[in-house]
C-alpha cells in the first residue's frame, strides 16, 4: 500500500506572490501563521508575505539542528497553525521538517529554482552521514516567476542541472525493479523522465523562461510523490553527490554536483551521456571537477564510496574501484 500525498494547490506565474492571502482562504486555513525564511529571502519576499499575512517571522541563520529546536519552539510557544517557508532549498527544508514536527501544515513560496525541493515530501539533511527523511508534500506552492527569475543564475542552473539528473535516477529504479523486483511506478517514473527530457530540450530558454524549470521540478516533486519515495528523481548521481557532501571542504550545490554525477552514471548504463552533458553545459551547469570547483580527487573518492552512502540499489551497487574510477571520470571528461 503506498500513501501518496500531492499538493492541493499550485500557483506558477509572475506575481503569484500578490494571491498569498487568496491561496491561504482557498485552502482553508486559519490561526496564527508563521513565515519561515533567511536573512536574504525575508528581504526578497519573506517581509512581504509576513506583512500580507499579519504574521510572526522566523529567520534561519545558525545550523540547521538549532533552527529546527527554535522555530519548532517557536510555534508551540504562539499556537502556529501554518507555516509558510520563504526561500531556496535550505529555508524550505526546515519548513518542511518545523511543520512536520509540529503536526501542521506548510506552504512553499521559493525565491529560487535551485533544486527539485521546493515541492517534494523529502528533505535531505547533510552532515557526517547524510540523512533523507519522508515528510508532507506542501499544501500549497506559490512559484512567483518574476521573483524566481531575478535570482542568480548559478541557482537557476542548478535547479537545471538537478531536474537533468532525473534521467540517470529513473535508469537505476529500472534496474532495481529489474534485478530485485523492487516497486518500479511507470507513472511516477514516466513524470520524472519527462521533467528531465524537458528541461534538457528547453536548456537554452530557461533562463528567460524560467517557469519551464519550475513546472519541472514541481512535476518532480509530484513524481515522487506519487512514488511514495525519492526513487524517481534521485539514484546513484544522488549517493554520488551525498558523497562529496560528506568529504568535500567545500562542496558544490546540491543540483551542481547531481548533474555531474548523471553524466558518469549515463555513461555506465550506456545511456545518452554526451546529450546530459550538452544540455548541462547549455544550461550554465558545471561538468566537470574544474567547473565544481573540487579537487580531482574527491571526485575519484566520491565514486568509490557513493554506493555505501544510502541503501539503494543503483548502478553503483558493486562499487567502483579506483581504477574504474578513475577510467569513468576520464572517459566522460569529469577529470583530465
């Protein structure tokens, strides 16, 4: 049996921001709201819908483990009904977990189209040992374009190079499905592929089409939903990305290093990988070690030890030695 949950309302557009209240009354929800955001988004919009919804505000600036303690806090202190997270990923995914935690509902109001996060039922923490938890989809998203679109355009690239990603995920559920019978949804599967192919094929107009990317990765977000899990968007390019996460000083964005790691994993399942690394490059996205910014061997080290990083059958499911991984990042032009 699978608990699929979905959004009940999605507003994509420029100024969508202007029907805050609208969504809120359609919705249906009422009580003391709170506005999650950071320092930069409350000022890019997150003052702007605290003003329209007469609302408390928190803003995120220390780890992650102490803003969830504060604004879980928080919200049993003034008897929260609804949060509503204003921002990229990070601010997002603390909504998402505050909300969760506190058995309330949330909204997602991006200010960035950095990665598929904005609407997904998963958040991903990163740390020692990264963890990925199952929460609830948001009630509601409200994607204002117009603000989406004045974001940087390393955001925008990434969100690209994220949603790309979803063509290597899918090809390892297959496999999994294939080679241990694990649930395999064509229809959540077909939705990711579909994101993916999107965004590949429209790389070179997101920048001024920006809701092209978005409706891709709600669409992903959705998939997933509908998944019951993160399987149709996030395989063997995502334990390889978790992995530099774990051992990089500085890693890359999230969506950045996904989108590298699906051009080594096209490769190894004999896909289109010269097609994910075109369409990367036309978005802006990096691919290769250079272009992240990594050392040449994080990347090496990464492969090696991606397949241990969660338990996930993908086409790493083996591993890599460090001379396959080696081979691999040369072949694709990841290293020199």
């Amino acid at each position: 049996m699978k608990d699929i949950e979905l959004p009940r309302k999605v507003l994509v557009g420029d100024n969508a921001i202007d029907s805050v209240r609208d969504v809120i009354r359609e919705l249906g929800l009422t009580g003391n709201p709170l506005v999650i955001a950071d320092s930069n988004t409350a000022e890019i919009a997150g003052n702007r819908v605290k003003s329209d919804l007469d609302s408390e505000i928190y803003i995120s600036e220390n780890s992650i483990d102490q803003n969830i303690q504060r604004a879980t806090e928080l919200i049993k202190g003034k008897n929260i009904r609804y949060v509503v997270g204003v921002g990229g990923g990070t601010v997002i995914d603390l909504t998402k977990i505050c909300a969760y935690k506190s058995g309330i509902p949330f909204l997602s109001v991006p200010t960035a189209a950095s990665h598929d996060g904005i609407t997904s039922p998963q958040v991903s923490l990163k740390g020692k040992e990264p963890i990925s938890i199952r929460v609830h989809s948001a009630l509601g998203i409200i994607a204002d374009t117009k603000i989406i679109r004045r974001a940087p355009p390393r955001l925008t690239a990434a969100g690209c190079a994220d949603a790309i990603s979803n063509y290597t995920a899918v090809l390892d559920w297959k496999i999994a499905h294939e080679e241990t019978g694990e649930y395999y949804g064509d229809y959540a599967a077909s939705l990711s592929m579909m994101s993916a192919q999107i965004v590949m094929y429209n790389a070179e107009k997101i920048r001024n089409q920006v809701e092209i990317l978005v409706e891709a990765l709600i669409s992903s977000g959705v998939a997933m939903g509908i998944a019951g899990s993160s399987r149709p968007c996030s395989g063997a390019e995502h334990q390889f990305s978790h992995a530099l996460d774990m051992i990089c000083p500085k890693p890359a964005l999230h969506g950045e290093q996904c989108g590298v790691g699906s051009i080594m994993i096209a490769y190894l399942h004999d896909a289109d990988w010269e097609k994910v690394k075109k369409a990367l490059k036309t978005a802006g996205a990096p691919t290769n070690s250079k272009e992240l910014k990594i050392d040449d061997e994080y990347i090496i080290k990464a492969l090696m030890m991606a397949n241990k990083v969660r338990d996930r059958y993908t086409i790493l499911r083996g591993g890599l030695s460090r001379e396959k991984a080696i081979e691999l990042a040369k072949s694709t032009g990841v290293i020199e």
